[in-house]
C-alpha cells in the first residue's frame, strides 16, 4: 500500500469513528501495520532511551511517543529533587509536589494510550540531570536546579506544541496533548517565577533565546525561540505599532522539532 493510499483511508473515515475510543484503537492498530510496511521506524523511542529495541511507526503514537519523552524527563526531574535532602526548601515543597503529580498523570495517561492501541511502550531511561557533570550542582543547590527545571518545562511546553500538530487528525488526542501543553506553560511559569524570586531579571515566559540561560545545555531548550515571523508575517513593528524583538519573541512559544529535542535531552539522559 502507498502512501497517498493510506491518506485517503484516514480522510474516509467518519470523525466520529475516529473519535470514538473503541474505533481509534481499531483504527490506530490497522493504520500501524499498513504504515510499517513504508514507514522508517521512528526514531525517537531509541532517542529517549538507548536501552528500548521496539520501535512503533504508527504516525498518531509517534506522537505520543515524544510528548511521553519530554513527560518521563520531567517526572524524573522532580522525583529526584524532592528526594534530595536539602535541596528544595519547604516554602517550595508542596508546589513542587503538584508539578511532580501532574508529570506522574501525564507519564500514565500516554502510556496508556499506547498500551491500549497496541503500541510499544518505551522504557524509562535512566537520567543524570547534571548534564554530565556540566552542570554539577543540579540536585544539590537550588538555584542551579531551578534554573535545569525552567530549561526542561520550557522545552516540554514547546515539545508539546509539536505533539499537538502531530496529533491534529484526532481530535480527542489534540485536545489532551492541548490541556497538558497549558499545564506545562503553567508549570514552567512557577518555576520561572521562583528564580526572579532569587533575583534572577527574567519573566515568566521565555523571551528571545534566554539571556539568562547561558549554560550551553541549558540554552540548547531554546534552539529557534527567537523566532519573530508568524504565518510568513514578521512581527516586530507590525502594521506600524511599536513592538520590540522581545515583545515579538515573547508573544510565541515556538513548537520544538525532533532534532532539537534530541540536541537539549541526550547530555541529560545517562
């Protein structure tokens, strides 16, 4: 079977069948055969983890494939850190809490899924969020741990913007992957929030390609954020109005490509 074939198969269907959680996974299982038998396996299960040999090729659970990349890395971000004696201070604990119950929901919710439809699931990889060594003090003083946490909420927020083009065929998936990128715009607006509490001049979204995020693996979560054309329309000065390059780059999260994810996550992922 073709390509163009397998399109107008998924343009045949009712969206209503398409929706349906029965007639998804039905759906999801017979257009994954069909697509494995054209597709390169997806890349990006060996990309979160170099320990998981199964790759899926199903187009809609390659997407969820990379929103759980991102969701694993940030459930392992916080888990680590409340577990590290001394390190987030009480003030702080129970947010920090929340954040790691909303990452755990969003861990089970895509595993879920993949499950459910017959995908493989990747394995949790093991991670160094010292980056290496480069960033040595990651888990042990909370500044520099507060500033690994901005990068990797900022990069799951545009991560999560790719999902959610990956996923628009289907509109139950879109909206899930839709209400989890606001949850980690949210997320990734505390812990901001939390570093201009220690006094650090940022705001509580990302602006340009992050001044205050000169670590190089840290600034690798903004590769392309500086971006200032949308639908082919520059926006600084637009139509006259004074609007600046930050204002522009600031009105935008810009969707994070695959390439670029793998960039910013590998120096993280032992």
């Amino acid at each position: 079977m073709k390509l163009t074939d397998i399109l107008k198969e998924i343009e045949s269907i009712q969206p209503e069948t398409f929706e349906n959680a029965t007639g998804r996974r039905d759906i999801l299982k017979n257009l994954g055969m069909k697509v494995a038998a054209i597709a390169t396996p997806f890349a990006a299960v060996s990309m979160f983890s170099n320990k998981a040999a199964a790759k899926t090729t199903d187009i809609l659970a390659e997407a969820i494939v990379f929103a759980l990349g991102i969701s694993y890395m940030q459930s392992a971000l916080y888990t680590q850190a409340l577990a590290a004696t001394g390190l987030i201070p009480d003030s702080a604990a129970d947010g920090f809490k929340k954040i790691l119950k909303d990452k755990n929901s969003q861990v089970a919710y895509w595993v879920y899924q993949l499950t459910a439809t017959g995908n493989v699931v990747p394995g949790v990889p093991s991670y160094d969020f010292t980056a290496k060594n480069a960033l040595p003090k990651a888990m042990t003083d909370y500044g520099t741990f507060l500033t690994v946490a901005h990068a990797i909420e900022d990069a799951g927020v545009r991560m999560y913007l790719t999902a959610v083009q990956m996923l628009v065929t289907n509109k139950a998936f879109r909206t899930d992957a839709v209400n989890m990128a606001t949850t980690n715009a949210r997320h990734a607006a505390h812990v901001r929030m939390l570093r201009r509490n220690l006094g650090v001049d940022m705001m509580a979204w990302i602006v340009g390609t992050e001044p205050n995020s000169i670590v190089g693996e840290i600034k690798k979560a903004y590769q392309n954020e500086d971006n200032t054309t949308q639908l082919k329309v520059n926006t600084v000065g637009i139509n006259g109005f004074a609007i600046s390059f930050n204002a522009a780059t600031g009105a935008f999260d810009e969707p994070m490509a695959e390439a670029d994810a793998k960039i910013f996550m590998t120096p993280f992922i032992d």
